[in-house]
C-alpha cells in the first residue's frame, strides 16, 4: 500500500504533540502499555458480551523486548487487535481514540448477552483509560521510526502500519501468529542533551515500570539475562557459572490500596510506604479511604513519623501521587492538598478523571475540588480521632507538623481557624502538659472570661515572667506561645468557642480585681512625681508608665497595648527587610516595691541624676525580662557603676 498522509493537521499537529504536549519522553512507555492494557480490556470485555470461553483473562500479557544491537524496543501484547481498516482509523487521523469509541459501544442502550446492565458495563468501560487517541503517538519523542503490527481477535490476517513521523505512514500486509499487536521503536541517536538508549537498559525499562506502570492489571514481562550455577567436573571446584534468559514479571498488578482491607497487614502498609515515598521509618498513621458517587475515588495516605529532611526549605514540594485506574498521571497533585497538611503523603486513584489530552493534567477541577474537599474533611476527623484514641502518639506528631496547622489558622485570613482550632495543643502552666483549646475551657473558673497565654521563647523564660507569675498566683491557667507563629495564629482567631484570647502582658490586666480600684488610684495620685519624671526620663522609648496592682516582688514589667505585642515585634523584626517594628510598650510599676520608693525618695531628695540612673535601669531591666534587646548597653553599665560607686 503506498504512503498516505495523516489526516489531523499533519505535521504542524504532530510536531505539537511530540515536543509541546508532553513534558517528561519517558512517559512515552506509559502511554503504550496503557494503550496495550486497553487491548487487553477490549477483548475481555467483548468476550463478556460474546460469551465467547475461549477468552481467559489470565492467559493476557504485555511483553516489552529492549535490543541494543538493533537499537529497537518492542511493546507487545495479545489483546484485541485491529484491522487494517482500524489500523488507518485509530493511526491514521491523530487524535482519534479507539478506546474512546470502544467506551461509547459499550454505554449504548441494551444489555449484554451475559445479562449486564447499563450501569455494569459503564463500570467496565470507565476502565479503558485511552480517551484522547494521541499517547500512541508520544513514541515519537523517542523513535525516528514507529512500526505497528497487528492482528484483529478472530481475523486470519495480520498488518502492519509504519510510519517516520508527520510525513505520513503506510499499511500493508504482514505475518502475526495470533491476535494482539506489537509495536517496535527504532530509538533515536543519542545526543549531548538526550540518551535515548537509556530505554534499552534494563534498570530504566524497570524504574519507569514500577513509577507509571506497577499496577496494570496485566502481567508487563520482559526477556532479561540470569546467571545461574550448574554442575561442571572440568571447573575447578565442580562448579560453573551459566547465563539464561527468563521472562521476568515487572508490575505488581494489584495495588495495595485495592485489597481488602482485612487482607493488608500494618507492616504491609509500612513496608510500602518505605519503598514507594523514600523513607527510612515507618509512617506515623496510615489513612485508607475509598468513596463513590459523583466522583468515586480510593485514597492511601500517609502522616510521616518524622519531618522530612527538606521540609522547611523551597525545595520541598506537596502534592499527592495521582493515578487514573491504576496508571499513574502525576507524581505530585498539589491541588489534592490544602497547604496545612501539606505533610501528608500518599496517592488517590480515580476513574472519573477529567484529564487533558496528554493525561498529565486535568482539564478540569471539579472533581479535583470534590476530591480535596473529602480529604481535607477525612484528614480531620482522623487527626481529632487520633487526638483522643492516642495522646502520646498525637503529640509526637503535633510535635512534628503543629506549627503548620497553626500556619492554617493564620493563612487566608483566619478562613481555616474553625476546622484547625481544636487539633492545636499548647503547653499549660498547670503540669506543664500539653493541652487542647477543649480541655483548657473545661477547666476555666466560672467566671473567667478570658482564655489567658503568655509568649516567650521558652517556657522556662515565659515563667520568670512577673505578668506570668501574677496571673498563676490569681489562679488562671496560662498557655504558654513558644513559637513564633502562634501569637499570630490566636490574634487572628480572636476567640474560641466563644471565650477571647488575653495576654497577660497586655496592659488592660494591670488594673487588679475591683476591690482594688480604689488602692490604684491613690496610688496613682501618690507616685504621680514618679510617673512623670520616668516618662520624661525613658521619652519615646514607652508610650506609658502605669501603675501595676499585680506586681507582688518585681518592681516593674514591660507590657504592651495595641495589635502588636511584645513577642509579634521580636518575631517581626527577624524577618528581612522588617524595618524595625515595634510594640506600643508600656511599663508597669508597682509602688509597693522598694525600688519605686528609693526612686520616689531620690525625686523628693532633688537628686535628678541618681533618680534618672534609677529610672533607666527599670527600665532595662523590664526589657530584659521581656526577652528584648536593650537599646544602649553602655549607657545601663554607666548607669550601674554609677550607682555602686555612691
């Protein structure tokens, strides 16, 4: 038969779908055990309407045959075949699938003569995964010469169409012992930038297999060399070595995530985790899923025991493994994952994928969103499950990745604080364990409005706070913020359950019980020398110096008012290009410690330069415990020399 041109928009066409389409040549093999494995499903299928017994499914196979001296790779199976006829309909015009044809035969009215129903052999169909009729023609990023015999199931005679890419093809007669087809690629030479003979190598022909292809629900064999011992009484010790060639299995087949659950043991589930996401300990929980419906889907998830070596750098990457009908179509699907449990790993397989014509890609989101939705919901009920049924097990995890659900609460605006809140823990100033935003209101006095933290770098430093020490002694518990986002986190969530978040450095706590308003007051009007002259003295280093009836051994301590506080300002100015944010610090005196009175003394003595030493030191010293930098360390060891030397 002479040489016939495509019937797509030739060149230009195929020009696009081999160098813009797709974006990785190694998924060319993919797109053809796919295409081989819907061969396979076809005449399964069709002996199912035919009842033809003849068919067993069992005898299917897919044979891929690497040769480096002819530099050829052959794919090969036993499947349904085409004619000739069909050879120049699916080959011929690019762009057109025979799978998809296949699909809408088989969802036309009437039942089948095995007695199936519509909705049975929708299920069947959905199985074909070829939809577009152009992943044959990805071999052409690797093969300068692509020939296709084949056989059609029940016909005598065979053909083989060939063609060297957009100048065209041509069909003609050939020998094929039985049905099925093989395709051979006559690879390219290699060049500088590309190896196309790494596809002729038996680890590579393997790694793409397990990567893409490991759960093809056929056999993927290949013809690969052994070496084996055998007896020999001329070798020296009455042995010798001997090479054979052995058709080796190169998937799995069954995916883990489609055995009955009762069938997976634990270490079944930590053995693959292991091999198939690059780990050397087992995961902290498994998370197995399968929902139908509108979009019907089985998800294997994974929370890791440890946190991943690059996790907080930009080289780490989020996404889950996602596979249509058990061939893979993307490595990462970051669209499955909200950023707050980007930690999780695993895959979700689905058949009701809308992909795009190169099946690396979706055409649209809908069932994406239906999807992460579920997981998003899923992911929660088992972190709050695992809260409860495994407290020790939860805050080893908590440990790991709660800072990310805390950056939950604070992204977008606080939109997630309802679905994150009650899975953070923080330490507690009672025992000093961790506890739940639930177990902390359960416990509150009955007339406690608030619920109380204070920030810190540590909870030993958050401790030495005299705010901290006060608010325990009046018997609130106090959650203890060490790190740097969880003040951020609880401004932004403003309250839980109806109970607000209240700092214990905030200046508005410095006023006492009500019985004590009237001692402040007076005590205003006593120290109002004081006030001033420390105001006058510290200038806009403070916006206020108040009297504190909370204070019971500490002079002084730094509060501060507004939406930034203390801790936020050091957190702020550690970023870069911070511009030296600061908090509207206020310092609390309390006029019962003896320093106060000494200062007040020295005011009334009329020794300005002794009582602005004084003032100054309270000052730093209230910083200091703050956890803050002191502007002038200079000035507050003159300060201090001073002061020893009178």
């Amino acid at each position: 038969m002479s040489k016939k041109q495509f019937k797509a928009e030739s060149k230009k066409l195929l020009d696009l779908m081999i160098n813009s389409i797709y974006t990785h040549k190694e998924i060319f093999l993919r797109e053809l055990i796919s295409n081989s494995s819907d061969a396979l499903d076809k005449l399964y299928y069709q002996s199912l309407q035919s009842g033809d017994t003849g068919v067993k499914r069992g005898d299917f196979v897919i044979e891929i045959r690497p040769d480096k001296d002819s530099r050829t790779l052959t794919i090969s199976d036993n499947g349904i075949g085409m004619t000739a006829e069909e050879l120049e309909k699916d080959l011929g015009t690019i762009a057109r699938s025979g799978s998809q044809s296949f699909k809408d035969d088989m969802l036309k009215d009437g039942d089948d003569a095995d007695g199936s129903s519509q909705a049975a052999k929708a299920a069947r169909a959905t199985d074909i995964i070829g939809q577009f009729g152009v992943g044959f023609y990805s071999a052409f990023m690797v093969a300068d010469d692509v020939q296709v015999t084949s056989r059609a199931y029940g016909q005598s005679e065979a053909n083989i169409w060939e063609s060297k890419g957009a100048d065209g093809y041509s069909i003609n007669p050939a020998a094929r012992d039985e049905n099925g087809t093989t395709i051979v690629l006559h690879l390219k030479e290699d060049t500088d930038d590309e190896k196309y003979s790494e596809y002729l190598e038996e680890y590579k022909i393997r790694e793409l297999i397990r990567k893409y292809s490991d759960y093809v629900h056929y056999p993927i064999k290949m013809m690969v060399t052994k070496t084996r011992q055998v007896d020999d009484p001329n070798a020296e010790d009455g042995k010798r070595t001997e090479s054979y060639q052995e058709l080796d299995t190169l998937n799995s087949m069954e995916p883990i995530w489609k055995r009955q659950k009762s069938k997976v043991k634990p270490e079944d589930y930590n053995e693959y985790y292991k091999t198939k996401f690059m780990d050397y300990e087992d995961p902290a929980k498994v998370i197995r899923t399968s929902v139908e419906g509108v979009s019907s889907y089985t998800a294997l998830l994974f929370i890791p025991g440890h946190v991943p070596y690059d996790y907080y750098t930009k080289q780490y990457e989020k996404g889950l493994q996602l596979y249509s009908s058990g061939v893979m179509i993307m490595e990462r699907c970051k669209e499955l994952l909200p950023d707050y449990f980007n930690f999780v790993k695993g895959l979700v397989d689905s058949q009701d994928l809308s992909l795009n014509i190169s099946r690396e890609m979706l055409q649209h989101d809908r069932q994406l969103k239906f999807i992460e939705k579920n997981l998003e919901k899923k992911i929660k009920k088992e972190l709050a499950q695992w809260m409860k049924d495994d407290r020790e097990g939860y805050e080893k995890f908590f440990a790991n990745f709660g800072n990310q659900l805390k950056y939950g609460i604070y992204d977008n605006f606080g939109m997630n604080k309802d679905l994150l809140s009650d899975l953070i823990l923080f330490t507690s100033s009672k025992e000093k364990k961790k506890v739940s935003l639930d177990e902390y209101i359960e416990r509150m006095k009955e007339d406690q409005k608030y619920i109380y933290y204070a920030a810190g770098e540590t909870v030993d430093k958050i401790e030495m706070l005299p705010q901290t020490k006060a608010a325990v002694d009046k018997g609130y518990e106090v959650l203890y913020f060490t790190d740097d986002i969880d003040e951020f986190s609880m401004r932004m969530m403003q309250n839980y359950k109806e109970k607000e978040f209240k700092s214990v450095a905030d200046e508005d706590m410095s006023g006492g019980a009500e019985e004590d308003a009237e001692k402040k007051k007076q005590a205003e009007e006593d120290n109002k020398p004081v006030i001033d002259f420390i105001k006058e003295t510290i200038g806009d280093k403070i916006s206020d110096v108040i009297i504190s009836m909370r204070l019971s051994d500490n002079p002084c301590c730094l509060s501060s008012k507004g939406e930034i506080s203390l801790e936020m300002e050091k957190t702020l100015n550690r970023m870069p290009g911070a511009g030296g944010v600061k908090a509207d610090r206020v310092l609390e005196i309390n006029p019962e410690s003896d320093v106060i009175k000494k200062l007040k003394a020295t005011l009334e003595a009329d020794d300005k330069d002794t009582s602005a030493s004084y003032a100054r030191l309270l000052y730093d010293q209230a910083v200091l415990l703050s956890g803050l930098e002191i502007d002038d360390p200079a000035g507050l060891a003159a300060d201090i020399n001073s002061l020893i030397g009178k």
